[in-house]
C-alpha cells in the first residue's frame, strides 16, 4: 500500500496544512494519543477555517466538531497539534506551554513551524490527508 513517495500507516496519518493555498505545512496525526478523536477528525476532513492566535502560545481555526475529551493533557510542546474540546478548535503550538483547560493531543507538525506565527486574522488554514487533493 505504499508508493515511491508515500508511506501509509494505520497509525500514524500524514497530512498537511495549507495557508492560503500557497504555503505548505505537513505534520501526522498519530492515533494512539487520541483513537476516537482522530476517527472523527479524518471523517470530517478537509477542515477549513480563519486562524485565530491565543497569545503567542498557540493559533487554531474553529471547526463545527463536537469530540469530547480523550486522553486530556495540560503541557504541550512546540509543533503540537491538539483539539480543544470546549470550543472544536484544532490548535497548533508555537512554542512549550503548559495551559490551564485540557485538550486533546492528536499529532504533531513534522515540518518548520515558525510561519505560523507572521499570519493574519484574514488568512485561512485548510487542514487534510496528505493523499488528499485540493481542488
């Protein structure tokens, strides 16, 4: 099931994260941190939304997802992505905080992180399956 580029695994889904379409961050999804969440995150994949920042310690786009916790977590480190259960919000860590609601951890950014922080509240995040296409 694999090809000269890719490597599928049950456990661990490639996916990438597209800002404005024109840059490309790719990053997994690892399921053993959160195996239900993560099902229902890939059903509902390609999420698609404005960023929002939370100070300087993490951006996120809302989705319309209601996943309650799993695994909830209060630390997290730099290129983590996790759920915010209260709100639906996939987030993205910009640097190693500890933060005051759980979250979900689902996966982490595989690649550089850093334009993350330089974007604008206009800008959008569309979030998919490295096997995906974008139309």
């Amino acid at each position: 099931m694999s090809n000269e580029n890719h490597f599928y695994s049950v456990s661990r889904i490639a996916i990438k994260v597209l800002l404005d379409k024109k840059q490309v961050l790719r990053g997994q999804l690892i399921r053993h941190l959160a195996p239900l969440t993560i099902s229902q995150l890939l059903r509902a994949f390609p999420l698609h939304g404005a960023v929002h920042y939370n100070l300087d310690v993490f951006c996120y786009i809302q989705t319309q997802l209601d996943i309650g916790q799993e695994k909830p977590k209060k630390k997290f480190s730099k290129g983590d992505i996790t759920l915010m259960t209260s709100s639906g919000s996939m987030c993205f860590f910009l640097k190693d905080a500890s933060v005051s609601y759980s979250m979900n951890l689902i996966g982490k950014i595989t690649s550089t992180i850093e334009v993350l922080t330089n974007l604008r509240p206009r800008d959008s995040l569309t979030i998919q399956t490295e096997i995906e296409e974008t139309s």
